[in-house]
C-alpha cells in the first residue's frame, strides 16, 4: 500500500487508501498544481495480462459520459506503478457504508438504480460488461449520488474480451457472479450483470449475502444450484414489492432475469414511488424435465487467484472450472 504523502509523477500527492480495485488499489489524492481532488487506480509491479486491463479500462472510461461513472482523464507510470487517475467527489465506498450497519430498503433500492442506469448506459453505449459488481467498486458522494467504479475486468457482449481471459475461464469474484458467468458461457450478455446487482442488492437489504462458503468452489456451486431465502425472510423491513425484484433479477436461468434494463429500472422506480404491488410474484415456469441437456462445462480446471487483501473468498479470483461443477464431485482448485 502506498503512503500518504507519496507524489506520483510528481503532479499527485497521495492523500490516503480509498479501497480495492478490480485490479489494484483505489486512493484519494491531491493534484499538487491546483489541490484538486481526483481518484486515483493504481497497479504496483503489475504484470503485462493486468497492465493490458487497465489500459481498457482507460479507453472505456475516456468514452463514457454518464452521471453515474467516474470519468477517467489522466493515465501514466511511475517507475513500478501504473496509475489511472479520474474525477473525484467526496464520499465512500458502498463497502464502507455497509460496515456501520443496515440501510434503509427505499435508499437500497435508489442505490441499486442509479447502478442500473449506468449498467445500462455501458451495455448501451458499447454492449460493455462490467462483470464484477460489488461494494467495493460502488461510491456513494455527500451529495446521495452513486458512481460505479471498477471496469478492469469489463467484457464486451459482442465477443471481445475486455478482461483477456482464455477459453475456459471467467474472472469475477464469486460472491456476486452469475450462474452463467461461472460456466463461462461464450455469450454473456447484460443479465449476468443484473444478477450480479440483484447479489449487492440483496446484500444491501439483508446486512448478509446471498450465500456464505470458505470455499469458493461450493460459493459457486451454491450460485448456480440453490436459491437464498427471501430478502423479505431475512429482514422483515423490506418489503413484499421489493423482495419481488429481487427475486426475479436473481433467476438461475436467465431467460427468467428482466429481459431489458428499462424494465428493471420501471420496477424500481415503481418501488421508490410506492407504486408498486406487495403481491408475491408468480414463480417462474417448470425447468426443463430429467434428461434435458444441461449447459455445456469448461473442460479444464485450474485457478488463479490474486492474494487476498481481506479475509473472505472475495478477492478478485480468475478460475477455470472442471466438467461437472454442478455435482461437486471431484471439483478443486489448484
């Protein structure tokens, strides 16, 4: 971790550690010409896989122009640290609010909008992926605005791998990923990241995750085979309507997800308001009977995981899953 006071190409003075990035660490810092204020990413003795990764984050946060995302203007090295440095408005990491205790469903629910449209604006724009939805890379300013950070990892719907993973492997960070993401289908689309909201969502209104292991592979194995209980269950606060679109974000097939951002974000609108109805949803159709083919696996197993700034399973973890995960039999990290 880089200490306050340290000058990064002698035009940032770093201010303090602001958290983790997707690929490296956040800070605040102050731009010694004028004192501005910017957020800076920082790689310290990066390899070329993750130096490539934050040049395409450079790209696609210079092109984007969204109320909800962080504008990149500035990128560089300084000897061992490669830097990318953005706006900056005071506030915290949504990591950070939730340490201090619940937050109110309604506020749950405006947060996880304002993270939609900018999801939406991405998928928009240039059918971008963010793929690593957590607390962490979300930023909440004194003036109630949410940012989303964190498109090191971003994957284009269109085929172009924004992360430069190979064939069998996903990147993400197990806590928060989809079903599908997990099997590294070839065709990820926005759903996978609106099951990734529906897991910070879900956070956000119970205090508690969706699913709790040590071990990343049963985290996995339980994301994409079980079903958490209800948010409403959890935590009686929240109310019928929300825990309604929760669980239909939460679908294991995606093809029971919202199908456009604009629906998601009608319905969250709806709740905020007090529009919306506290009926339970209807369940989804029947699965496929015994016997229907299952979605194809990655043939090879094998895993990379960044060493672990906190003590859980989500640091930022590259895997690749043997055939067969859904059984856990035989499944194991290397």
């Amino acid at each position: 971790m880089i200490e306050a006071g340290n000058l990064i190409r002698n035009i940032y003075q770093i201010e303090r550690h602001l958290g983790e990035s997707s690929l490296g660490d956040y800070y605040i810092a102050v731009v010694t010409s004028d004192g501005r204020k910017v957020k800076l990413e920082i790689l310290e003795d990066a390899d070329q896989e993750n130096i490539d990764r934050l040049s395409r984050e450079i790209e696609l946060l210079a092109s984007f122009d969204h109320p909800n995302i962080f504008r990149a203007f500035d990128a560089g090295q300084d000897g061992n640290l490669f830097f990318l440095a953005s706006e900056y408005e005071e506030g915290e990491t949504l990591e950070e609010i939730l340490k201090r205790g619940p937050i109110d469903p309604v506020s749950c629910v405006i947060i996880a909008s304002e993270i939609a449209s900018a999801l939406n604006y991405a998928w928009d724009h240039s059918k971008i992926l963010h793929r690593d939805l957590k607390p962490t890379n979300m930023f909440i300013t004194e003036t109630q605005k949410t940012k989303l950070m964190g498109f090191g990892i971003a994957k284009s719907g269109e085929g172009q791998s924004m992360g430069l993973t190979g064939v069998g492997f996903t990147v993400g960070t197990p806590e928060y990923m989809s079903p599908e993401q997990i099997r590294a289908v070839d065709d990820l689309d926005f759903r996978s990241d609106m099951y990734g909201l529906s897991c910070v969502l879900y956070e956000m209104l119970t205090g508690s995750l969706p699913f709790i292991e040590e071990a990343p592979i049963l985290l996995m194995q339980k994301q994409m085979d079980e079903d958490p209980e209800p948010v409403n269950v959890r935590n009686p606060e929240v109310s019928q309507a929300i825990a309604n679109v929760v669980q239909k974000m939460m679908q294991k097939d995606r093809d029971d997800r919202y199908q456009s951002w604009q629906d998601l974000e009608a319905d969250f609108q709806s709740v905020i308001d007090g529009r919306a109805s506290d009926a339970p949803a209807a369940a989804p159709e029947a699965a496929p009977e015994a016997g229907t083919a299952a979605p194809p696996m990655p043939e090879e197993t094998a895993a990379q995981a960044q060493p672990e700034k906190k003590g859980c399973a989500a640091a930022l973890v590259a895997i690749g899953l043997i055939a067969g995960i859904g059984t856990g039999l035989g499944s194991y990290f290397i």
